[in-house]
C-alpha cells in the first residue's frame, strides 16, 4: 500500500521501450484509472514501450474534480507540468491524449522545440479545444451528461448500460439517474439493492471532473498543430454527429481519422478496438 504522504507518480511506465525503440506518452485525463491502459502496452509491437502521463496525479487537476470542478490552473501550465514527466531526449517516441488528453497533448507539442516533438500525435476520441465546443456549463444538460455517465459506468464495471433513450429525453438529473439505475442493474452492472443516492454522489463526481475539463478549455486558444495528427474516433463517440470532432481547423499539416469499435470509454479496453489503436501509435 503507498504510503497517505507519497503522492501518486505523474508519469507511469507500464512497459520500457528496448533500445532503439519507440516509446508511446499516452496522456491520461482520469475518470478510469490509469490502469486501463495495460492492455494497450501488451498490444504495442515487441520493443515498444508505453508510459502514461496521468493527470490525475497533478494536484490542481485532480482535486478539483472533488471541490465543484474548479482547477486553479490553467491548459499551459499543466502542459508544462507534463513535458518535465517526457524523456529529456527521445529518441523516438509517439505522443497520444485520450479525451481531454487530447487538448493538452497539442498543447505539449506547441510548447516544446521542433527537434524534441513527436513524430506524430495521435488523438484517441479528443473533442477538438475550439470555438465551435467551447461551452458554457449550463449547456451540458442532464440528457447529455447522463447518457456520457451511462458509458462511464458500463465501462468501470465491465458491462453495457445502455439506458432507454425515451427514459432520458428531456429529462431531469433525478429521474434520468433512476433510469441509468434501472439500466445498470439490469446489464448487472450494478446490484438491485444500489441505492439511488450513492449513485449521485459517483455522478455528481463524474460530472464535476467534466466541468473541471469545460472550464479549462474555455479561456484556451489552441495553435495549429506542428505536425499531422491522427484521430481516432470510436463508434460510440461523445460527439457521434462530427467525423473530426472539430480537430479539422487545428490540422494544416493534415488529418487522419479512423474509427474504432465501442465507445468513448471501452475504446481503452477492448481488444478490437485496440487492434485498430496499436498500430497507428507505431507507424510514421
């Protein structure tokens, strides 16, 4: 057990790159814990390394998903606090962000000189840092956030919750949890005795890690990318209406997308859609 006084370390190796390989900085923004991610090292080609850059061990960041989602810090900053986490010097490496991963994975390359970037920067379902998404809070609805939650659960327990969409439309936060509970016990990711009120407390949580994430991006303006970028966007996206998620504007150099199976949060997990992640973190 780690010790209460040692903090939780920013950057993770979950398997070191052998010499002359490439290594793989995966971003992570929190809500699943950061060893969702062993799969994907297991599925990187023999030599490549993967280490995680968890944000959810930055303090600014992650405690203000548990004091109503306000982060006294801001997008550059906590893209400084990463680049100290890279090797001073590698010499060759793939840098990747998933969600809100993506915003400070751009952030990361235009902060740092063109002889230490990338050789390429891969999206993993990244909603785009520009206007068209900048949001107020107030814009994130209820039918919106629970259907997000709904795959959030699904994917910490293992199981597809999959709420009636008639049972979320228009809803309120309180009806619309009791119909994500009804969902959950029935996929049996939740037991029948869960109660309604412990399962607001993990979505009023969930939710202000969201707003954490919105506020951050709202004072933010991105450059364009230095160099080509790769989304990938799964097929139970967050945004399932837009092929680029908005990255479109932010990509002179080109944009590449590809789709995967699942959604936002099983994309991490699963082995085919990790089949299709694996190989674009390696090739150039």
């Amino acid at each position: 057990m780690r010790p209460r006084d040692v903090p939780p370390p920013v950057a993770r190796a979950f398997r070191a790159a052998a010499p002359g390989h490439r290594t793989v900085y995966v971003v992570h923004p929190g809500a699943l814990a950061a060893q969702v991610y062993r799969g994907l090292a297991d599925a990187l080609p023999e030599g490549d390394g993967l280490t995680v850059l968890d944000l959810g061990a930055v303090p600014a960041y992650a405690e203000a998903a548990l004091t109503g989602g306000r982060a006294a810090t801001t997008v550059e900053a906590l893209a400084q606090e990463l680049l100290g986490h890279l090797e001073p010097m590698p010499t060759a490496y793939t840098l990747a962000g998933w969600s809100f991963g993506g915003v400070l994975a751009l952030a990361m390359t235009g902060a740092m000189p063109a002889e230490r970037r990338p050789e390429r920067l891969v999206l993993l379902d990244s909603i785009a840092p520009t206007e068209e998404y900048k949001q107020p809070d107030d814009a994130l609805e209820p039918e919106l956030l629970l259907g997000w939650f709904a795959m959030y659960l699904g994917a910490k327990r293992g199981r597809s919750v999959v709420p009636d969409p008639g049972a979320l439309a228009g809803c309120g936060t309180d009806e619309g949890l009791a119909a994500v509970l009804d969902a959950a016990v029935a996929a049996r990711a939740l037991l029948p005795e869960t109660p309604l009120p412990g399962l607001r407390k993990l979505y009023e949580t969930y939710v202000d890690g969201l707003l954490r994430n919105n506020r951050l991006t709202a004072p933010h303006h991105p450059s364009p990318a230095a160099l080509p970028l790769v989304l990938v966007k799964a097929e139970r996206s967050l945004v399932p209406g837009d092929p680029t998620l908005g990255w479109q504007p932010l990509a002179p150099h080109g944009l590449t997308v590809q789709v995967c199976p699942g959604d936002h949060y099983t994309m991490l997990s699963r082995p085919d859609s990790l089949d299709v992640i694996a190989p674009l973190l390696h090739a150039v």
